[in-house]
C-alpha cells in the first residue's frame, strides 16, 4: 500500500512483536500494507506512505493505560494513520468483513464540533494499538476549539 508523498517528511516507528509471521499476515494481508527490508528478528512495511518496523521481542504488549476521548477509552499507547474519507470508509468495511475485534468500533468522533473525524482503533496480533481515522475536512487536522 504504497502512498508515499516524496514533498512530505515521513516518519519511522519501531515496536514490538512476539510473532513475526502473525505481524506479516496483519500488515501485509490485512492491512495490504508492502513488506521491505527484514531478517529472522526484524521486518520493515510500507505503513500508508511511512515506515514501520517490528522487531521480535520475547513478551507479549499489553495496553495498560487509557484516557477518555469523546466518551471512549483511548489506549493511550498507540500510532495509526490519517486516511483520505473513502479510503478509510474502505478499510472499515474491510476489517468488519474480517471480523476483526474492535477495541473502538468505526464511529464519527467530536461529531458537529472542531476536529471532527472517523476513526477506529484495533490491535496487531502482539498487542500494539493501531488508530485509523479520517477527516472530511482536513483543515479539521490540527485545529483548535476558539475560546468564545
């Protein structure tokens, strides 16, 4: 899943993984995500335009801590992507076809306010969380509430 703008910086992210071929069958298969370089402790993927790494490691991740966000539990610890509307609409269908288990289930968020946005949260088979949201308006990205 090559979406890599070269005019934009990407990021590289490093995590944990108990099961290199349980994080292959996710990220490729899943999430149709391009697997690049790797070796027998260690995998890099095309993340929507960004690259991540799993790294073997010997416990499984467990998510502790959440903080509340719109009336949800958000794992605090996770990363994801911004997704185009359609595209993201796309990959919900996809994981509920998959009978994925959601951690928060596909909804709207800060519906009718500043920032609002699609999102979803699932997690890979050694426990990291994944986000994936998207905003109608992308001016909605980084916006702040006005003090009125």
């Amino acid at each position: 899943m090559n979406m890599s703008n070269p005019s934009f910086p990407r990021f590289h992210l490093a995590f944990p993984v108990f099961d290199l071929e349980k994080t292959r069958s996710f990220y490729q298969g899943l999430l149709g995500c391009t697997e690049g370089r790797s070796c027998d402790i260690w995998v890099d993927f095309d993340f929507f335009g960004h690259q991540i790494t799993a790294h073997l490691y010997s416990s499984e991740n467990e998510v502790v801590s959440t903080n509340p966000v719109d009336g949800e539990n958000v794992p605090i610890r996770h990363f994801g992507a911004i997704l185009e509307w359609d595209e993201w609409h796309k990959l919900a269908e996809r994981l509920q076809k998959e009978n994925v288990d959601f951690l928060i289930q596909p909804q709207i968020r800060f519906q009718g306010q500043v920032g609002e946005q699609a999102t979803l949260f699932i997690k890979d088979p050694s426990g990291n969380v994944l986000e994936f949201k998207s905003f109608q308006d992308e001016s909605q990205i980084f916006a702040k509430k006005t003090n009125s």
